[in-house]
C-alpha cells in the first residue's frame, strides 16, 4: 500500500501551496488506485425465450441477472473489460429438441474454447469455462459455431457469465 505524508508549515506561499495541492493530488490518486481497483466486476447473462433456429452468429443474451462494473451489454451480447486483469467465463448452452448446438467464447475475435451439446437426445447441455488475460477494453462475446438453435424458458438455462479474480 502506497502512503503519503505531507507536513506543512503555515505558509502563505504560492509554492506552499502547490505543495500542498500536489499532496492532495497524490493522496486523492491512490485512493482512487485501490478503489477501483477492489470494484467487483462479474455478471451473468441468459436467455428467457427459446429458438429454434437465430440469425446472426453473436449470441446475445437479453436478461441480465447480474452486472457488476457494468461490462456486460445486454444490446450486443459482449462483455467489455473495465480493466487489466485475469477473467473467468463461461457458457452454458441447451440444445433445442433433439438438435445439436456448438457456441464459441470469443476474445477479441478469437475462438478460445467451444462447447457442445448433442442432438442424441431430447434436450443436450453443454458448458465450457475458460480464463483469459483481458487489457482494458478487450471485448468477449459468445458465438455460434454451427447448431440449430437454443432452448430455455422463463428462468434462463441459456447462459453466459464472467468474473474477474
């Protein structure tokens, strides 16, 4: 932990007075530092309405149950890193009745890990976790790497979720 003192004498200086402001400056940046840097960021994200075929290839998740730091956009499906650190996602995907389903965790682009769920049976889940390494304004997202569709109901099966550690 950074700790700063400043001692002053009663001045009535211009320099004294930048002295003390550049102290203040200080103190009120460290504050800052630890503040944000101790914001809890997690969030997780799913789907109340089931589908048995999508457009697109970004899954976005419209029924936010948690946002904290505010990284996640319910309007794009991404999550946006609100700082430097390590993150863990996931995704959990239920395949639409007897159909099968492959969603990717993208970083920036990237297809970092894939899950898959099954047309064998009725109703297939499939659930991947990774950790990524994220800078400031790196994007995660989940995308459909091939399948037919989702399915969930009212309280979501179909989810995507991250944390910082």
């Amino acid at each position: 932990m950074y700790t700063y003192m400043c001692i002053v004498k009663q001045s009535n200086s211009v320099y004294g007075l930048r002295f003390i402001d550049a102290c203040i400056n200080k103190c009120i940046n460290c504050i800052l530092l630890f503040a944000v840097k101790d914001t809890p960021i997690a969030f997780t994200a799913g789907m109340t309405s089931a589908s048995s075929s999508w457009e697109g290839d970004i899954l976005v998740f419209p029924h936010v149950i948690t946002n904290k730091g505010h990284g996640y956009s319910s309007s794009s499906g991404k999550f946006t890193a609100p700082r430097d650190g390590t993150y863990v996602f996931t995704v959990t995907g239920v395949s639409s009745y007897s159909k099968f389903l492959c969603l990717d965790i993208v970083h920036d682009g990237l297809r970092k890990v894939r899950t898959y769920s099954s047309d064998s049976a009725r109703y297939q889940t499939g659930t991947k976790l990774v950790v990524l390494e994220l800078d400031r304004g790196d994007a995660v997202w989940v995308k459909r790497f091939m399948g037919q569709g989702y399915h969930t109901n009212s309280v979501p099966m179909t989810t995507f979720s991250g944390f910082i550690l």
